[in-house]
C-alpha cells in the first residue's frame, strides 16, 4: 500500500518538475532563451506571411481599373429576340 502512494508521489513530482523545474529553470522543460528563440521564430514567420498577403493584395488592386469593369455580365444592348423566320406548327386531330 505505501508503495502505490510513494509511486503516485513520484508521478506527481516528475510532473511537476516537468512544467516548472526550479533546478534548471526550465518551463515545460525549455529555458527562457529556448522559448524566447521560438517566439521569435513565430512572429518573424507571422509578419512575412502577412507581408506576403499584402504583396499580393496591392498587385492585385494594381490590375484593377477604377472606372471600367473587368467583367460584364450584362449585353451591350438589351434587346428581345425574335424569330425571323416563322414556324409551321401543324396539329394533327
């Protein structure tokens, strides 16, 4: 019985030096200068990829004309359309 308390307390310690070792420092078992190196690393990779996403943006608008749309989805003139010729319909009784 005092075995399985003494193996929990074990489990509970290794836990606890694995999220705040006051030995070595260590957070989540990284240093500062480890987590520091890896925040870095997410905002410089964050700032390019929204620099990127800009980039293309402003090319983007540069194709654009302010003044003549790029697609039309109207006619150039709106007129109904008939039939030149007519149709002979015979019905049959």
């Amino acid at each position: 019985m005092s075995g399985s308390k003494e193996d929990s307390r074990r489990a509970s310690s290794d836990w606890r030096d694995f999220f705040w070792n006051p030995r070595t420092h260590e957070l989540l078992g990284r240093t500062a200068t480890s987590w520091g190196l890896v925040l870095l690393f997410y905002l410089v990779f964050y700032l390019f990829l929204a620099g990127l996403f800009a980039l293309t943006m402003y090319i983007l608008l540069l194709t654009l004309d302010d003044y003549k749309p790029t697609w039309q989805d109207r006619l150039g003139t709106p007129v109904m359309l008939e039939p030149t010729h007519s149709v002979n319909l015979q019905i049959c009784s």
